[in-house]
C-alpha cells in the first residue's frame, strides 16, 4: 500500500488530496463501465498516466490483499489511513466501523442469508465483514456521501459481490445516482435500486438531523408506527426504515447511541411499537470511545421479524475493551465473548439477563441495560474507628517532625518561629477534625438506627 500512496501522492500535490481522491474513484469506476473519461479537476497528460499506473496496481494489490485475507476493504484502509489523516484532506467528517464491530454484527447473524442491506455503508465495510462466512450473496449500499458510495462499488467489484449502491439520502430518499455491479460489470442506473433483503447491517450516523415533514406520515414505512423520529435525531428513523424493507423471518443489526433505549415522548411510542410486535431480539452494550469523532458509548440492537421467543436478551459488554492512544478497541476474545453469550443466551452475572416482554412493558417500555442487567459491585465497608486513628496518627506524625525539625535548626542556632505555629496548629486541627469526625459517625449512625 506504501507504493500505492507514493504513486497517488504525485498526483495531489496541486490540488486537495480528497479531490483526487474522488477523481480516483471516478476514474476507476469509469474504466470498468467502458465510460468516457470524466474527472472533476483538469489533470496534465502525465498525471492522468498516473492514473492509469494507480488503477493498474490497485487491481494488482487488491487481489494480493483478498488472497491472503479473504477478503480486505482496501478502500476503507487506505481512506482513513492516508486520506483522512493528511492535513491536507478537506474531508474530515467521515468515521468508519471498526472490522471488530463488523464481524460482531457478523457473527451474530445466520450465514445463508442471500440479500445484505447497508443503509449508511461507508466503504462498505459490513457487507466485506458478511462476505467472510458468505460469498454467495447480494449487497444493497447506500449512502449520502459520493465517496463512500464509490469505495463500497469498487470494494464490491474487487470481491466480485454483485449488488448495486445508491447515492441517496436514505432517510428521505433524495437521489443522486445508483450503479448496479453484476458479473464483474458495472452500469449506471438513473432509478434508485429495489431494497428487499433478509438481512440488514448498519451504523448509521448518531442523532443525525433529518428533513422530515409531517407529510412523511404517509410514507409506508412510517405510517403504521403513527409517529416520526424528531428533525433532529434521525435514529429511530433508520431503524424504522431497516425494519419495513426486512423480510419475514429477516435479521437487523444496528449500532445507535444509547439514548434510543429509554427517550420519551415519540421516540418513546415508536420503541413500544416495536417491542409489542415482539421484533426486538437483543440489546448489546458496547464499550465508549470505540468510534473516531465520538466518545459516546453505542448499543448494537438485533431485530428479528416472525420471531417466537417473547422475551429482549440483555448483555452489557461496555467493559470489554482495551485503552489505545486516541480511541478505546475491542479484542477477538471480547467480540468472542459476547458472540457466545448471545447465540447461547445464557444469563451471566453482571454480564447478561433475559427480560420478558411483560416486564419490560411493565417498566415503560425503557430499554436501559442496567434495569435488566444488574452491574453493581457492593463498595467495600469503611472501618470508621481505623480511619479516625490514621487521621490522629496523621496529626501526630506532623507535629513530631516539625519538632524534630524544630530541634535541628535550634543546634543550627536558627531561630524559626514558624515550626512552633505549625505544631500549635496541627494540634488545633487535630482536636477539631476528630471532634467533627465522631460527631458524623453518630449523627449517621442515629439516622440509621431511627433515632
């Protein structure tokens, strides 16, 4: 990959390195639908040379990368190790799903799955991570960002995954532009592609604002709900969108913010909704600061449609991580850990519970971990009678050193008033801080007892 950025970084040195690096995109995907050749910025002869020689050795060092791998999101790699890292990238807003988080979401899903959706796919990432347990499916992208939809298509091409990826606002469904990747071609499509799947994967972006009309009420896959996500956090908007194109007897997967489990008010119809349909199947924890661009803690719920079991399977996995430099990362054996204990649904102390739909009900329909998980470590008991003897001992050991200092700088022939202040004081304050102190203890013991 080194001698990839070599060769890419001659062609940015004129202009914005993310600039090229759309241009980049552009020209590969023009390439392999036999398009003319259509660039934003004006390149000389020898850069567009250049060009042709990246695209040559992308193809080239993508295949090196799959068959040591089996698969490799090459775009993604390269996009936040080299693209969003430079100063000079305009374009730092973007964040990617950590391939841990993906195979979590992976992992927990059945492999003979045959349509993945991705309603904010990035590079597409998630569909890469599902592509390792298997290879015979359709991927569904989308995604409001030009360049991310153009990494997902190539990165599709790359592992011959057939699908298309629609550059549209999913909320919305704004669109922009659809390419349909199929037998190693890739077409332009004017209409956005069909969504159907059995399977969705996604981490949409956090409380995002979304331009929402009361007008959306009609729209199918919010009227049954009677209720919109608020305009200015468009969570509970995916969430509703995953789960109207999922099939019967489908899988959701997404991470969300944690305030999706307990907000009121709309959110918080929306959330009963779902819950007394009996499509919610598990809440998963997950640790903070996992995210380049946000700290916040994330939950990984799993949707289920046609399901039988009548219960939500709680797991708190928001101490499972390892510290890092500027984000916190969650090892094999974490993502393991929890894998395990979701397929089993096993009830581990502190770790994860079972709750059923009546008691949930019963508690408003609020989804936060800790009512159904119970994570509370007993503090150790404090000996009150030990600590006030260390705070004498404290006082004491102060006063004998001024005194022993006191006796040194008077063989010194050093008058120093100070140290005879210092010991009137410390014994002032060892009178008071003790008197205060056991009058605490009985006043809290009184309290205790009823008194």
């Amino acid at each position: 990959m080194n001698r990839f950025n070599e060769l890419f970084m001659q062609i940015a040195e004129r202009t914005d390195i993310s600039v090229v690096w759309n241009d980049f995109l552009t020209y590969s995907i023009q390439i392999l639908s036999g398009s003319e050749i259509e660039l934003l910025y004006n390149y000389t002869d020898k850069e567009l040379q250049l060009f042709k020689q990246l695209f040559d050795y992308w193809q080239e060092l993508t295949k090196e990368l799959i068959n040591k791998h089996g698969y490799y999101d090459f775009m993604g790699v390269y996009y936040e190790k080299y693209i969003l890292a430079t100063d000079k990238s305009a374009n730092k807003g973007q964040f990617f799903t950590p391939q841990t988080i993906c195979d979590l979401l992976t992992y927990t899903c059945p492999t003979d799955k045959k349509t993945v959706y991705d309603p904010a796919c990035g590079s597409g990432r998630m569909g890469l991570s599902y592509y390792q347990v298997n290879p015979n499916f359709k991927f569904i992208g989308e995604d409001l960002d030009e360049t991310a939809c153009k990494m997902t298509v190539l990165n599709m091409y790359s592992h011959m995954i057939n699908g298309a990826v629609n550059w549209i606002n999913t909320l919305t469904r704004e669109h922009f532009q659809t390419w349909i990747v199929e037998d190693e071609m890739i077409k332009l499509q004017d209409e956005p592609f069909h969504l159907e799947y059995d399977l969705c994967l996604g981490n949409p972006p956090y409380g995002v604002k979304w331009d929402r009309t009361d007008d959306f009420l009609k729209d199918e896959r919010f009227k049954e709900y009677g209720y919109l996500a608020p305009k200015s956090k468009g969570d509970f908007a995916f969430i509703q969108h995953s789960l109207h194109y999922l099939e019967d007897k489908g899988q959701a997967c997404l991470v969300l913010p944690h305030g999706v489990l307990f907000r009121g008010q709309k959110e918080g119809k929306i959330r009963e909704y779902i819950i007394d349909n009996n499509w919610l199947d598990a809440v998963i924890g997950l640790p903070a600061n996992l995210f380049e661009g946000t700290s916040i803690p994330t939950v990984l719920l799993i949707f289920k449609k046609g399901r039988v079991k009548q219960d939500i399977f709680f797991i708190d996995g928001s101490k499972l991580f390892e510290k890092a430099k500027k984000t916190n990362y969650m090892t094999q054996e974490h993502v393991d850990e929890i894998i395990n204990t979701y397929l089993t649904r096993e009830d581990v102390d502190k770790f994860s519970s079972s709750a059923n739909l009546e008691f949930i009900q019963d508690n408003d329909y609020n989804c936060n971990i800790p009512r159904y998980v119970d994570t509370f470590e007993e503090e150790e008991q404090v000996d009150i009678k030990q600590l006030i003897q260390d705070m004498e001992w404290n006082c004491d050991e102060q006063i004998r050193i001024n005194k022993e200092l006191k006796s040194y700088f008077g063989e010194l022939e050093i008058v120093n008033t100070q140290f005879d202040k210092e010991i009137e004081r410390l014994e002032d304050t060892k009178e008071t801080v003790i008197k205060e102190a056991k009058k605490i203890v009985q006043s809290s013991l009184d309290a205790f007892i009823g008194v």
